[in-house]
C-alpha cells in the first residue's frame, strides 16, 4: 500500500507512539477477531491478566497493576469483566480483610489451556514478522529505556540543552 504525503509514517519519530499505538490496535484486533472465531467472548487486552494468575497463582490487584505497568482502577475493572465471565475468582486476603485476591477459576484453567494452540499461532504471525525486523527486542530495549529515564524527563532534557544553547553571554 502506498504511503500517503500526510501519513502517520510521514512524520517519523515525532508520531512514533501514534504509529506504535496504530500497529498495537491492528494487532488486538487480529486477536481479538481469532479469538471470537474460537469462541472466546473475551477481549485479547484480558489475557495479560490471565497470564499473570496463571503462572503467579493468586494475586491483588495492586500486585497485577504493578506487574501490568496499568493503573489500579484500570485491573480492577478489568478484573470484574473477568469475574463476570467467570474465568476468575476472587478470594479473601488472609493477611488483610480488606483485600481480595484473584485467581483463575476452573472456566480460566481450562480456557487457558484450550487456547495455547491459538498463541503458538500468534507467535509464530509474530516470528513471521520479526523475521525482517528485531520487534521484540527492539520494544524491550525502549521499554527498559523508559523505565530507566520518563520519556517527559528525557525530552525537558532536550528542552533544557536548547534553552542553555539560546543564552548568550555579553560581557558588561
């Protein structure tokens, strides 16, 4: 497809989490459009959550919104949609009464299972891609950049070289 003048490409680095969050979309959707056809009535966002009850057991919403990098109201409404469908629990914290844990429910462990041929399939689409291009380590790099330095602190970093750049001194 050719590119327009005025596509997001045009820009190049200045749009970059414009195009990120472009390719990001058309990834959830693809999911999301296999998962239905799979008979999974369940959003692809979802499934990060999953991954982290299945391999973590039980854990607290502040716990998966920390692991997530996602804020605390964020998990907890993800985490009714996931109870409403039933393929998590909740439990009481029985270290602290008003916290409430969650797990998998036995509708989670089996779906989870069922679904491991589907994100070998992802995995290989995502290969498939990678094979022209280092995606992921390319993403984790910039990840771990972010977490090191804000991309804000990085960028008033730039603001602040240009203003001390500006200042002339005159002699009096």
């Amino acid at each position: 497809m050719a590119k327009s003048k005025n596509s997001l490409h045009h820009y190049g680095t200045l749009l970059l989490a414009s195009r990120m969050r472009k390719i990001s979309e058309a990834m959830y959707a693809g999911v999301d459009a296999v998962y239905r056809e799979q008979g999974v009535d369940l959003s692809s966002s979802c499934f990060a959550v999953l991954f982290l009850l299945r391999d973590g057991g039980r854990l607290g919403i502040s716990e998966l919104a920390r692991d997530l990098g996602q804020s605390h109201p964020a998990v907890s409404q993800m985490s009714r949609k996931l109870i409403r469908a039933q393929v998590v629990r909740e439990w009481p914290d029985p270290r602290d009464d008003r916290r409430r844990l969650m797990s998998l429910s036995p509708k989670g462990v089996a779906l989870m299972r069922r679904l491991v041929p589907v994100w070998n399939a992802i995995s290989a689409a995502v290969e498939e891609i990678k094979a022209t291009l280092p995606l992921s380590e390319a993403l984790t790099s910039v990840d771990q950049a972010l977490t090191e330095r804000s991309f804000s602190q990085r960028i008033n970093a730039h603001l602040h070289q240009a203003d001390a750049s500006s200042v002339k001194i005159i002699p009096f």
